[in-house]
C-alpha cells in the first residue's frame, strides 16, 4: 500500500526557486505595490505629505543604521550624529556658497562615509555594549561640537536656509505653494536609492559576510574572511547613508538646530524604526520610519503630563512581545504558510565557502535573512 506524499502538487505552502520567472514577478509585484503607494501618497493633503516625507527620511536613516546594526551586529547609538553632519554639510553649503541643494547630497554621502570609517576604527578592538558606549559618546558630544562653533554652524541659534535656495527647479512644474510635494519626491527618490544599494549590499559575498561576521567571527575568519574590513566599510556605508538622509531632512525643514534635532533622542528614535520594522531586512526600514512617525502623531491627543510619552511606550512593548521580530518578521513567519523561496545552490570555486557561511548563519539565527527558502520576496 502506497503511503500518501507529506505535500501533494499544488499545495501549500508554495516552492518557488530564487530567480526564477515566478520569483521575479513577485518581486515585480512587490515593487509596484510600493511605487503605487508612494504615488497615493503624494495625493495627499499637504499635512499627511509633510508626515510622509519626514517618514520616508527616517526610513533612509534606519537603512543605514540597519546595515551595521541588523546585518553585521554592531550595536551604534551615534547615528543621530552622522544624520546631523549629514544635514549640516547640505545646509552650510546651500546657504553659505549658494550650491545646489541635490549636488550636496553627493559631498553629504562622501563626508559622512569618512567620519563612519573613522567612528568604525574602534570596532576592530571592542564590541557589544563597550561599541556602544563609543557612539553614544558621539552622539552626546554632537550637538556640543555644533554650538562651539557659531560662525560656521550658526552656534545655539541654529543655521536657516533661505527658502528661495530651497524652491523646485522650473523644469519641476512645481510652485511654491506645493513644494513639499518636491520634497516628498525627494525624500522617496533618496530612500528606493538608499534601498537598491543595501539589498546589492546584503544580497551577494558582502552580505554573507556581513551577517557571518555578526554570527560566527571564527567561521568567517576561517573561510578568508577579513574582519577588519568588512566592520569598518560597513561603518563608512552606513554613515554615508545616514548623512544622505540627514540632508533631505535639512532640504525638507530648511532650518537647523543642533539641540532639538540631532540629540541622542534621534538615535533612540532610529533604533525604535529598526526595531519595530524589523531587524537586518530590506523593507523594515520602511515600516519602522513610518511607525517612529505615526504612532507619536496619533498619540498627540494625549498630552496629559507624561501620558503621551507612556503610551508610546506601551505600545512599543506590546509590539515587541507580539513581534519580537520586527513586523517584517512576522510577515516572514506567516509567509512560510503559503510560499518558500528556495535559494540557489552556491556556485564557482568559493561555493564551500559560501556554503560554510550560510550554514553558520542559519545555525546562529535561524530566523535571520540568511535562511533564503523561508523569507518573502520582497526582503
């Protein structure tokens, strides 16, 4: 008597093999869900589009602090610092020299990316709680730096942006009186860039080392990979990624104060995004700018003393026991339930490299983005 098959054809959950036709047109799928929302987003009254844009910053900046917190395992509290250079290089230059506010997104990121190799040195020889401390002395220590130094910054009085500079460019088609839909468009341009260059990223050798170099340093060490590197190129992207944002937040806000901004709050804050959207995964970023946005504006009503403020903080501990994994996460676990992407089999010369890898990082963090057959397609 023949024993009936544990899955017959048809049934679920899916397999579908990483690459193929039908993976791909789920990623297309994914892909124009998000630019059909960006679309309706821009739709908006120019309140909600204000909350957007400065969500879809937030979004690039968890981007970047996700690259060295989320996929290489480097805890940083100091992000609200390399936001802030970010911001200020975009706003000195915009109203000191007269530059084009896009063309100094490009000084931002290449600026930025030097202060991260620098502020990433330290991971070489410390790690864990002891890193963190080391950012968040820089975090702490940026808005000091800021105020000492009144004629290039503009001190505690802050540094304002004449909005003429700020305008969209005639072949826009767009007034004054709609120029947050310009930045909206900015900010959303920024974060799908932003979001390219991180699955790039984490999706080829640089990410397996990433997120070996997170789980198992003995391993990677063991199949030629250098630490050295990869920590503190990871330092220097993330940085950058970070400054690109902060200066489509000076584009957006057009004044700058160090001591309400770029406090230690903001790191606090990106580290809540990273946290709700979830964890070393492409699109979480999204969720969790979106939340750290949202979830204060709907709570505004009730400034009762520290009311407010105490539930914001239920909320987000409800969140976590619900989703320990971020919200991406739990898409992920019930995702399994209905489609797995089978990842390729690694390829070439390297493939037992590779292989040593993926095995380390399966076994460290099963749940992680390493486990390629059970994640959805679009992270």
């Amino acid at each position: 008597m023949t024993m009936p098959s544990a899955r017959s054809k048809g049934s679920l959950p899916l397999q579908i093999n990483q690459g193929s036709a039908t993976h791909r047109s789920l990623q297309g799928l994914g892909l124009a869900v998000l630019v059909g929302l960006a679309f309706m987003g821009s739709m908006t009254n120019s309140f909600q589009v204000g909350l957007l844009t400065q969500a879809l910053i937030y979004a690039s900046a968890i981007a970047g602090l996700n690259l060295v917190t989320g996929y290489t395992g480097m805890l940083s509290i100091g992000h609200s610092a390399f936001f802030g250079i970010g911001a200020y290089t975009t706003g000195i230059l915009v109203s000191e020299h007269n530059w084009n506010p896009l063309l100094t997104f490009i000084v931002s990121f290449l600026i930025c990316f030097v202060f991260g190799l620098i502020v990433g040195l330290p991971a070489l020889r410390i790690r864990g709680i002891n890193l963190a401390l080391v950012t968040l002395a820089l975090a702490v220590a940026f808005p000091e730096l800021i105020d000492r130094f009144p004629g290039l910054t503009g001190g505690t009085l802050g540094l304002n942006v004449n909005l003429t500079q700020l305008l969209p460019p005639h072949w826009t088609g767009i007034g004054i009186q709609n120029r947050f839909e310009y930045y909206y468009w900015i900010a959303a341009v920024v974060l799908a860039l932003v979001l390219v260059l991180c699955s790039n990223l984490t999706r080829g050798r640089t990410g397996l080392a990433m997120r070996a170099t997170r789980d198992r340093e003995t391993a990677a060490t063991a199949v030629g990979i250098n630490l050295a590197w990869i920590k503190v190129y990871t330092f220097g992207i993330s940085a950058a990624i970070t400054g690109v944002a902060g200066s489509a937040f000076a584009m957006y806000l057009g004044s700058l104060s160090a001591d309400s901004s770029f406090t230690l709050i903001l790191s606090i804050t990106l580290i809540t995004g990273l946290v709700i959207g979830g964890v070393a995964t492409v699109v979480g970023p999204i969720v969790g700018g979106l939340a750290v946005i949202y979830i204060p504006h709907w709570t505004e009503g009730l400034r009762q003393g520290q009311t407010e403020g105490l539930f914001f903080g239920t909320i987000l501990i409800i969140l976590m026991f619900v989703m320990p994994d971020g919200l991406m996460g739990l898409l992920k676990r019930m995702s399994r339930f209905v489609v797995q992407i089978k990842p390729r089999a690694p390829e070439g010369p390297s493939a037992a490299s590779e292989e040593l890898l993926v095995g380390s990082d399966l076994n460290a963090n099963p749940d992680s983005e390493g486990k390629g057959d059970t994640t959805l397609a679009l992270s």
